[in-house]
C-alpha cells in the first residue's frame, strides 16, 4: 500500500509544490469570485480549464500512483460538474 505513495526513487511524495496551471486555476477562480455576468462565465471556463490541464498533467507525469489517481478523479469531477 505504500508503494501507492512512492516515486520511481523509492520516496513517499504526497504533497509537491504546485505548478503553474494549479495555480492560474486558483488565481482565475478567486477572480470568478469578485466578477459578475459575462465576466464570471469566463473566468469560470479559464479556471476550469486550467484545473483540467493539470489533471492531465498529473495523469501523464504524476510523481506517484497517488498523483494520477488524484489527476483521475479531478479530471472526472471536474467533466461531471461541467455537465451537470
């Protein structure tokens, strides 16, 4: 089970800092906060999009079998509640 939460040197990576998409997902989404109207449907699409690159970075290059089941289960969320 903790083989889950290693990387391919045998170190337990739960927690990296965060890239550049994770964080214009977070600065798009505070901005969507303070925004109304045709701005708040943008900025929602922006951030969503960004959320969903870094799933797919995670999928593809995720330090750990923990990572890309994170980028997995963000990216599903994330197409479920762009559906619904």
């Amino acid at each position: 089970m903790l083989s889950f939460f290693k990387d391919k040197k045998g170190k337990v990576i739960i927690w990296q800092t965060p890239n550049w998409a994770i964080g214009g997902w977070a600065v798009f989404l505070l901005a969507n906060k303070f925004a109304d109207g045709q701005a708040q449907i943008v900025l929602s699409f922006i951030s969503t999009a960004f959320l969903t690159i870094w799933a797919c970075m995670e999928i593809i290059g995720g330090a750990s079998y923990f990572r890309r089941t994170l980028g997995v289960a963000i990216l599903v969320f994330t197409i479920y509640s762009r559906l619904t």
